[in-house]
C-alpha cells in the first residue's frame, strides 16, 4: 500500500453466523468478496455475483499442509462447480467480482496472473497450480485499475480469514552487518538502518547453549527477528508449532554456517511468538526479551514508553 490511509470495511454475515457465508467490501470501492465454506458452496454459488467474470481462490489443506488454488472464469459458478468434483481437499472458497458485473476476461486474466505470481513470491501458501501464466496485455489506464483493485483486495482478504498475500518477511537493510567473533557464540546484528530504527533492539540469549537471537520493534510496531538469530531445528508442542513449520517450509527458518537460524528477518504479531517460534518451545516474549541497551525486559521497556507518552501526552508526570 502506497500510504497509511484509513480505510472503511463493511464485513456482512450472511446467515448471521461468524463461520458461515460473508461478503466484504470496503467502501469507494468496486470489488466485491464472497467468502463460503465448502458446505455451503451451493448457496453461495446461487448469489447474482457467483455468475460474474471474476477471479478466486480454493483454500485448504492436503496431507496437513496448506493449499490453494487461484482461477479465473466469465461465469465463476460454472468454473468452481468444475473443481468441487475434481479437487478434494478444498475446504472454503473466496469469490471476487466486481459491482455490475464490470470486470471483463482480460481484466481477470491479469488478476489471476498477478495473484499467482504475488502467492509464489511471498510462499506462504502452497499453490495447487501448475502453471504460471502471463498476465493479459492491458492498456495502461486498464493496468493501473487492476493494480487499484489489488490494492484494495489485499486489505480485504485478511478479513475473511485469508491471509496467504500478507508478506511477514523483511529486507535486510544494505547497510545491515552480522558480527563474527572468534567465539562459537554468535553475535547478532551490529547496525540495523532503515527500514529499521536502530532502537529499542531486544536480545534473547541462552548462553549455555549458545542460542541468542536478536529483534527489534519497528515504526509500524512490528516485532522483527533479525536474520542470523538462532532458532531450534525441531518444535516441541505450543500454540505456535504450526507457525514454525510453516516458517521452515517457506525458508525463513533453515541451516546456514553449520546451525540453525533465521535466514529472513520476519515480522512477528508478538514478542511472544517471536520467542515461542525461535525457542521451539512456549515462551513469554514480554519477559524473556530483554533491550539491548538496558537490559530491561520488554515487558518494562514498554511500561516505561506508556509511560512516557502519557505524560508526554498531559504535559506533566501521572504517577
């Protein structure tokens, strides 16, 4: 997204129920997104919109692990009906069309063609296609719509539980630097740049063992592990041992250098997922991260910036 600019959403329950049918449109936009479990897929493709020239998506797993599909077609019904006999492991189905029926065959072509493209590069999700096609030869003005209406769409997925197309990977900044000393003890992370503040920057070490990984939470409040942390080669049970496969399937997490440790800095919801995920185990992110340059645990560092912003906030002390 180009700029940090509010937006509106209007997210409508269909049957009334949080796990049933939903649409999701955001406003002073075109599209339109219908989300249908599989059981209700009949219904769903009885709507107006499930006969438009559209793109969409097939989501669910095979052999436990995530899968999906991306399509396009003039008519999406007829198209879906095709692939609920063909494809079994399928489990919800997310129509996007546009009001009045205003996208035409090229137009879905090229959605279809950057949604695929866009999955590949992020990995997140397998995709059941074989191919890679090339994106319909569009005029210019044509070509900065769709990339509009992508825009748009990749704000709207996420809240209909679809969140294949969020990027949790971050650049290494050029100017980043990983220290080696003689020691077997890795040291993490010498200069973070931009995109980066160089502070508050957290250390979670275990010097027994040597494991020490390194973060910081940036602008955008994210808590971004930094490439070279450590990391365990195996996951025992926690709420997070699927994020760990799946950060060991896409890459983030692998060997380099004879150990095991983050090849990609990557964005975490939490200092505690951040922790769980790097320790393979479950962990209190608020207290096992400490700031580099105080040793404070985050859990305090972020008191401490509360409090500093309240009486930032009233011009004197709130004790």
């Amino acid at each position: 997204m180009s700029s940090a600019v509010g937006r509106s959403l209007e997210l409508y329950y269909i049957d009334g129920r949080p796990d049933g049918m939903l649409t999701a449109e955001l406003f002073n936009w075109t599209g339109h997104v219908l989300m249908a479990p599989r059981t209700q897929i009949a219904e769903a493709l009885a709507r107006p919109e499930a006969s438009y020239a559209g793109v969409y998506l097939l989501i669910g797993e095979e052999e436990g692990e995530p899968r999906a599909y991306v399509g396009e077609g003039e008519d999406i019904s007829a198209r879906i009906r095709s692939h609920d006999v063909r494809k079994e492991w399928w489990t919800s189905a997310v129509l996007i069309t546009a009001a009045a029926n205003k996208l035409n065959k090229a137009h879905v072509r090229y959605l279809e063609a950057r949604l695929i493209a866009e999955a590949r590069t992020i990995g997140r999700v397998p995709l059941d296609n074989n191919t890679s096609p090339t994106p319909a030869i569009l005029s210019e003005a044509d070509i900065a719509k769709m990339e509009a209406f992508l825009e748009n769409l990749f704000i709207v997925l996420p809240a209909v539980r679809v969140d294949m197309f969020i990027q949790r990977t971050r650049p290494v900044p050029a100017q980043s630097t990983v220290r080696r000393p003689a020691s077997s003890v890795p040291e993490i992370g010498s200069t973070v740049s931009a995109p980066f503040n160089p502070e508050p920057r957290f250390v979670l070490e275990m010097r027994k063992d040597g494991f020490k990984a390194e973060a910081v939470q940036n602008e955008a409040g994210e808590f971004v592990v930094l490439t070279g942390s450590s990391a365990r080669e195996s996951h025992g049970p926690s709420s997070y041992a699927s994020l760990y496969r799946d950060l060991r399937r896409e890459g983030v997490i692998g060997q380099a250098e004879g150990r095991w440790q983050f090849l990609q800095n990557y964005a975490f919801k939490s200092p505690s997922a951040a922790a769980s995920v790097a320790t393979g185990r479950s962990a209190n992110g608020a207290k096992d991260w400490k700031q580099v340059a105080t040793g404070r645990s985050y859990k305090e560092w972020e008191a401490q910036k509360l409090n500093a912003e309240v009486d930032a906030l009233f011009d004197e002390p709130i004790r």
